[in-house]
C-alpha cells in the first residue's frame, strides 16, 4: 500500500491519496498557472497528488468533493498498481485503507477499508466497506458492474445484482442512493414496512376478507416485524423470521409459548405479505420463501360435550352471575345456538334478529356470505326448543339489532371455561353420599381439560360436527352443514368419532 497519506480534516483520517499522470496544457494545472508562466508549480507524479490537495483543501470541504475537483482538473486516468486502482473504460475503481493517530500520537489504520470509484457523472465518490479486505474487495468489484451496467441500460440496475443491493447493510444502500445509482423504491427504503402493512390490510379487505380476519393477520405480521427489528422491505430477512419464531415458541418469564399451529399461521401471514409486496412491484422476489412451516405434533386437541355435560352447562350458565359482561341467560344462548348450528364466534357475533326466521317450518337463522368463513351465504335449521326458547329471549328487538352478545375482545375460551368449572361444581355439590362425592370429583366430567383433549369455544362447533357423525349423517349432507371446503376435514371429523366409540364400546 501507499506510504503518504492525504489528510481528511473532517474526521481525523489520513487517505491514501489518489494517483494520477503529470500535469499537462490540455489537462489544464491544478496550481492556476499556465505553459506562459513556466507550467505548473506542482506537478502531479506517480506517487500522488498530496501537494495539489493541501492546495485546494479548505474546511469544511469533504473528501468526495475534494478527489472529484482534483480529478476534474488533474484530468488523471488511472494505471493499474499494486494498490488496487483499476481502469476499465474511463471507470475509476481502488481499494484503500486510511490511517489515523489516536491520542497518544500513534499511527494506526481504520477498522474499515473504503472503496474509491468513480460514478457515471464522472464523480468520485469514496465508500466505507467492511472490516474484512475480501468482503471490500468483493463490494469494489460489484460497484464496477454496477456503474457499467448503468451507463450501458441507460440508468438501469443489473438484475443479477438487485438480490446483493438488498442484502447490503442499510448505510452502504443509503449511499447508493444518494449517489443516484439505485433508485430508492427498489432499494426498499421509501416507506416504513408498518405502511405497506396498512395498504395490504386494506387491499384484504377490498378482496373479500373479513375486517377481523384481516386486522388479525396484520397484527401477527407487525408483531414479527417489530420483534425482527425490521424496518423497511429489504430488512426482511428469512433467519430472523425463523429465529424470532422459535423464540416465540419458548415459554418466557413475560408471555406463554405459542403452539406449532399457531408459528405456521404467523409464517402464513408474512409470507403472505412477502408475496403481495412483490406483485404490487414493492419487492423483486419474497424473501422468506424458503421458509417452511412445521409439522405439527403439539396439535390441541379438542374434545367434544358429551350430551349430559351440555345440559349440565346450559342449566349451570343459565343462572350463573354475569361474566364478561354478559348475563348467565345471554351466555347460555350464545352456547345453545353455537352447538345447534356450529357456526363460529365471529359468525355468531355478526348475526341480527332479522337473521332468525322462528316461524318457518323449519325455524331457520341465515349467515350472510360476506360474514361467512368460506363466503357462502347460509341457511341452517334450527330445532324447535330452541326456536321457542329464541322467541321469547329476543322478544321486541330490533330487526337489525344484535341477536347474541359476545364478550369483548372474543375472550369466549376463559367465559366458556369458567362457566364450565361452575356447572362441574354444582354437580359435584349434588351427590347424594360421601363416596358418590369422591367418585364425581376424580371424574372428568366437565373438565376443560382431559386426556382426551381440551375445550375451548371452537369446541362447540366440534360438538356439532361429532352430534351429525353420531346420527348417522351421510358425509356429504355434513360437509354442507359444517361448511367445510374440503371433504377430508369432514371425514376426519367422522374417523374420530368412531374410534371413540370403539373405545367406549
């Protein structure tokens, strides 16, 4: 490497300065003079222009503006040297590593190497890179190919480059966007990704998706976002999605861990998101789409009420006190009209007075298509206590008054549960002897949890689908009912059910 070094007063480095070929009347004079006053009075050799910058510097006057005015007049072309200084086409390109005095007077160089080169509007400009010589080499070959390629297209990115742009650190992007090499929307750094979140929401929305559906997958995709650090499109890294996944997987002192099933939907809402940025053109390929989901084997296991335990519910909730800001008798026809259809609780939570027909043969309630899971509209038949009971408790509502109260935020899993717990100790509470006592409280009756699985509100819904598998239902007149897309649910439903009947019997 060089020996002199030329001195950036800015900011306590010494560069090595930049060569050049010997003053000349066509290259004009760095010093002022002209051929009548006897040439130049610094004329600029092999080693380096130390003179002319001392010359021209002033404070205030950063290096890239300093190196382009001494090029400029010098008009130097470059040789080919051991430092790294390479000419190709009129392009300017070395790789060099600044020193520096610290406070005991000690010269010692940079942790950085920089790159030196020159753009396609004749600029130089110079570079911090990396700590490693290798890595900064590497940066110094694919700045040729890009200023190449950018003068040739016309002020295009070379596509086989666009994957390394986005994948450098963000201060080096910045740079080249500044010096106009990359364009800043594919460089990704235009908005914050919490933007491009909101308009992918809205554009769910204006698809079909329901306001819920998608306000919750966009909350599951800013919680990865903020739990990543990411802040702009190209920050998105595959690693960091996958390790912040299994973090969320551990129990922590501050939250519990989520399940397998519950990582594959986060992994499905980002990558869904991924997608969409680069159809709307925002990104050129997904990052995280070699990301797969887990094969489950933490799966929850939902086990069905039994008949006796849903009249044990029914009868306990109806008058239990108020939970969750609904009554015992609101919560128990929530329970009842939720194992009667299997409708869903954002289904059951969208459904009005004029959504019963009480006096049809038979009592029906309709879904709306855009409330309904699969977008169908539906008409479910209703059995006709419940008709009757549905009667007198909506009374003189509104037609488009809400017909169910659901509790905030769909906290139905620890409403339901609760009222669980409350109808098992009431029929703890009724056995007629000692010993009768002791066998109800090591059954499982009523639990919320069992070896056969747990219970939840979807619970419900799966009490319906087990209450047709029972019956006899053929599959497909199933199928309808549950509103499945897919026979296979259906009949996993039905193979459930029969090996829990081969195991009572």
């Amino acid at each position: 490497m060089i020996e002199e070094a030329t001195p950036n007063h800015s900011i306590g480095l010494r560069f090595p300065p930049m060569r050049s070929l010997p003053c000349s009347e066509s290259a004009g004079h760095m010093c002022g003079s002209s051929p009548a006053q006897g040439g130049c009075r610094d004329r600029f050799d092999s080693v380096g222009l130390s003179a002319g910058i001392e010359k021209i510097w002033k404070p205030g006057l950063q290096p890239e503006r300093l190196h382009a005015i001494v090029g400029k007049r010098s008009g130097f072309q470059a040789a080919k040297t051991t430092d790294c200084l390479r000419e190709e086409e009129g392009l300017t390109v070395r790789l060099l590593q600044p020193t520096y005095r610290d406070r005991t007077g000690t010269v010692r160089k940079a942790p950085k190497w920089y790159v030196e080169f020159r753009d396609h509007h004749e600029r130089i400009h110079r570079l911090a890179g990396f700590t490693s010589r290798a890595a900064t080499e590497e940066l110094r070959r694919n700045l040729e190919k890009l200023v190449s390629y950018f003068e040739a297209s016309g002020g295009q990115v070379d596509p086989t480059l666009q994957r390394w742009i986005d994948e450098l650190p963000r201060t080096i992007r910045n740079n080249l966007v500044q010096f106009g090499l990359v364009d800043a929307r594919r460089a990704g750094i235009t908005q914050r990704l919490s933007h491009f979140v909101t308009q992918w929401a809205s554009d769910l929305v204006a698809r079909g998706t329901t306001e819920r559906q998608s306000a919750l997958v966009a909350q599951r995709v800013n919680r990865i976002i903020e739990g990543c650090g990411f802040e702009h499109i190209v920050d998105i890294r595959a690693p960091k999605v996958a390790g912040y996944l299994a973090q969320l997987r551990e129990p922590s002192e501050e939250s519990l861990p989520i399940s397998q099933r519950t990582s594959n939907f986060y992994l499905g809402a980002i990558n869904q998101f991924c997608r969409w940025l680069v159809k709307e053109g925002h990104a050129h390929a997904n990052p995280i789409a070699q990301l797969e989901k887990l094969t489950v084997t933490d799966a929850f296991e939902r086990r069905p009420l039994a008949l006796e335990e849903q009249k044990h519910l029914i009868k306990a909730t109806k008058n239990a006190p108020d939970r969750f800001g609904n009554t015992g008798l609101e919560r128990a026809m929530l329970y009842r009209v939720a194992l009667a259809t299997g409708f869903r609780v954002s289904e059951l939570a969208s459904l009005e007075r004029q959504s019963f027909d009480l006096t049809g043969d038979p009592p029906t309630v309709y879904l709306a298509a855009s409330k309904s899971k699969n977008r169908k509209g539906v008409v479910q038949p209703l059995p006709l206590t419940l008709a009757e009971d549905l009667r007198i408790f909506l009374g003189a509502k509104a037609s488009n008054a809400n017909a169910l109260s659901v509790p905030p935020n769909y906290d139905t899993a620890p409403m339901l549960r609760a009222d669980l717990q409350d109808a098992r100790n009431a029929w703890i509470a009724r056995a007629e002897s000692e010993q009768e006592r002791e066998s109800r409280e090591r059954s499982d009756f009523l639990k919320d949890s069992t070896p056969e699985g747990h219970v939840d509100f979807h619970s419900l819904r799966h009490t319906f689908g087990t209450a047709l598998a029972k019956a006899g239902v053929a599959p497909k007149l199933a199928m309808d009912l549950m509103r499945h897309s897919d026979i296979n649910l259906t009949m996993r439903l039905y193979s459930h059910t029969a090996l829990a009947d081969r195991a009572e019997a």
